[in-house]
C-alpha cells in the first residue's frame, strides 16, 4: 500500500514553486524513463517510492512505484488541504474504488 500525501508548495532558489507528493518533488529527467527502462540506462529514475510521506524538507528525485504486472496495488491520494488537485495516473488499469471527504476536519 503507498500513501501518497500532497503538501502546500513550497518557494525555490528558481523563485518557483516545489509540489510534492510524499516528500518528493519530481524532477523530469534529460532522458525520457520509458526509454531508460527499455534501454536499461542507470540513475536516471529510482524505483523507491516511499510507502509512507517522507518527514523533512521536500527533495528532487524522479520515483516511480515498482509495480507487477496484473497485480493488485492499493494506492491512497491523501489530500490534506482544502482545495481539490488533480492527478494523473498513466498505464496498465486504474479503477477508483472509494472517494472520502471530510471537511470538518484534517
């Protein structure tokens, strides 16, 4: 099970915005992961996404969930702020099985 947590941005040394889930802003990387996986080219991604937020200030790393194919996999969008986000979820199947909102509070 991964609980993936967002937490209000944070300012840079660019002067822009770092978004995180778990702790972890995600850095685009100069080559494309798909083709570093088909490649098997090494550092570009990490298969080490925390299972649990990460406590501390965000870090830059290109994560991603090592998951199996036609495997079952629970994932937790954990939204503690009050405003809706959007996420995008790319590949195999993707079924929403609960939505939970409680606005009384966190």
């Amino acid at each position: 099970m991964y609980i993936l947590k967002n937490k209000p941005p944070k300012d840079n040394k660019w002067e822009t915005k770092d978004y995180t889930l778990s702790g972890i802003s995600f850095f685009n990387p100069k080559t494309p992961i798909r083709l570093a996986d088909e490649y098997k080219v090494k550092g570009v991604y990490e298969l080490d996404l925390p299972t649990e937020p990460l406590a501390g200030p965000p870090k830059m790393e290109t994560s991603a969930i090592n998951g199996t194919y036609r495997r079952f996999m629970e994932v937790i969008l954990q939204n503690i702020e009050r405003k809706m986000h959007s996420y995008h979820i790319d590949r195999y199947a993707f079924f929403c099985s609960r939505v939970w909102q409680n606005l009384d509070g966190f």
